[in-house]
C-alpha cells in the first residue's frame, strides 16, 4: 500500500514539474520587433485653425508669413480678384458675416509605424512605438457674389465652396502593458504611458472658382510672395490603450488594439489640448 502510493506521489511530482517546465519554456522573454497599421481619429479640438477667417493670423516665420483671411487673401491682388469676378460672371463679390465654419473636423487618417518590445513574460511588456499619419481638417465656406442674374430676380447668389487645411503628425509613445491571460498564451492587455506628437502644418487651401488658394503665404509685396516653409511643433501628453495580443507560434505575434491620447496639439505658433484617438494592428516577430 505505502508502496503504491509512493509511486503515485512520485508520479503526480514528476506530472507536475513536467507541466512547470513546460510553461517556463513557453514563456515569453526578450525584444520583439513590429509593423503597425490602422486608422487615426484626431481630436476636432484643433480643427477651426483652418476655418479661413484668419484668426490665428499671427506670424509663422521670421520672413513674415502669415495665415489670411479668405476674403483677404482674394482681395490680395487686383487680377485675383478680377478672374473670380470674370468667372462667375459678376461685378464683385462679398462675404456674409457668418461666412466661415465654426465646427470643422478631420477626416481619418491611415496610420503607419514600427513597434520595438520588450517581454518581461507573458502578461508585462515595455513597449515603444513610433507612428506617422497625414490628416485633413475640411468644410465649406460661403461667398455672396454680386450682380449676377440672381440679383436681378430679387434673390441672394450665396455660394458655397470648399476649404481644406493638411497636416503631418509623429507620434512617439513609451508605455508599460500588463493584462490577463487567455488561452494559448493570448493576452488581454491594459497600456499606459507618456507620449510626443509632432505636428507638422502642410497648408491651408480655398478651392474658388477653378483654383486653389493657399492662406499661408508672406506677402508684404504681393508681387514677390515667400513661401511658407512648414515647421513641426512638439508637444507632450500621455496615452492609454487596451486590446488583445495573441501568438501565432514560431516567434510571430499579432495584437489589434484601442487607444487614446491626451496630447498638446502645436500647429504652429499656437497650442491645442485634445484626445486624439488610435485603432492599431500590430505584426511582431
């Protein structure tokens, strides 16, 4: 009897550290390195910038390039405001007094970049990742154009058109990942850490009549126009993010994940604070 039940102990340790060992060979431990892929939701908090009514008119550069209002930057030069003119087949042209958006947003931009990890096992990670997108802010603006043939009928030719503003952004995020483990050794994971967006003012366009019009330029002789050279603004904020990693065996790894971030948004010389939001897949070897 004492024998048997010697065996059946000895048995039951030997099941039992086989099953230890096993876990510890499972375990993961090391670098890892990834590509991301998904979409990026910018916050609207700065999206107005771009509105045309040039209230951040404020310098950008030390060669006196600024952002115009639409209705200055069309009254710039005689022969711009002569071919809007001709082209619509009126007399002049005006701007009603609430002419400009007041609720722009930005469209979703793809988002690219490299992950670099580190496992401590298979529930903790540090994680660094490096990601960049293009963006547009958009709406439309109207113009009231004057003696046309709607006058003449007693109506208002009020028209609408488009206004644009693109932009390019860097997003460093350094954070720490810990979760729950699923089963074949998948993880639900929570991530935290602090952030950098780099943010990058491409331009600001008015689509009227058949051309486009930058509101960014330098014009103190507007026969010799300078030309605006982006600049990034670097602004700092802190992020958190949850979704699932699961391994796909020899090495290889997938995770999908939700994230937000607090940033502070520079689009040039002026600062915005806004959540700006991530949905991310991640291939890792």
């Amino acid at each position: 009897m004492k024998k048997s039940f010697l065996f059946i102990s000895l048995c039951y340790l030997s099941l039992l550290f086989s099953n230890v060992f096993a876990q510890d060979s499972d375990e993961r431990k090391g670098f890892r390195f990834g590509l991301n892929m998904g979409m990026y939701f910018p916050s609207k908090v700065s999206a107005n910038y771009y509105n045309g009514s040039g209230f951040y008119s404020n310098s950008i550069d030390p060669n006196g390039v600024r952002m115009y209002s639409i209705e200055d930057r069309l009254n710039l030069t005689q022969l711009e405001r002569q071919y809007i003119t001709t082209y619509y087949n009126a007399t002049g042209f005006q701007f009603p007094y609430d002419a400009y958006p007041t609720a722009m947003r930005y469209s979703g931009g793809f988002n690219i970049g490299l992950q670099t990890a580190y496992d401590f096992n298979n529930k903790s990670s540090l994680i660094f990742d490096v990601n960049v997108c293009k963006v547009k802010s958009y709406d439309r603006f109207t113009m009231q154009m004057i003696g046309t043939s709607a006058q003449v009928n007693g109506q208002n030719d009020i028209r609408i058109f488009n206004i644009e503003g693109n932009e390019q952004r860097l997003n460093l995020a350094l954070g720490y990942r810990t979760g729950w483990a699923l089963s074949g050794n998948g993880l639900y994971f929570m991530q935290f850490g602090g952030s950098m967006l780099g943010t990058k003012v491409v331009n600001n366009i008015a689509h009227v009549a058949d051309r486009n019009y930058d509101l960014i330029i330098g014009a103190v002789n507007p026969a010799q126009m300078t030309t605006y050279r982006p600049q990034t603004g670097i602004g700092f904020g802190y992020y958190f993010s949850t979704g699932f990693f699961l391994p796909l065996g020899e090495h290889k790894n997938a995770e999908l994940s939700l994230g937000f971030s607090k940033d502070k948004i520079i689009l040039n010389m002026n600062e915005f604070k806004g959540w700006n939001k991530m949905l991310t897949f991640c291939f890792s070897i």
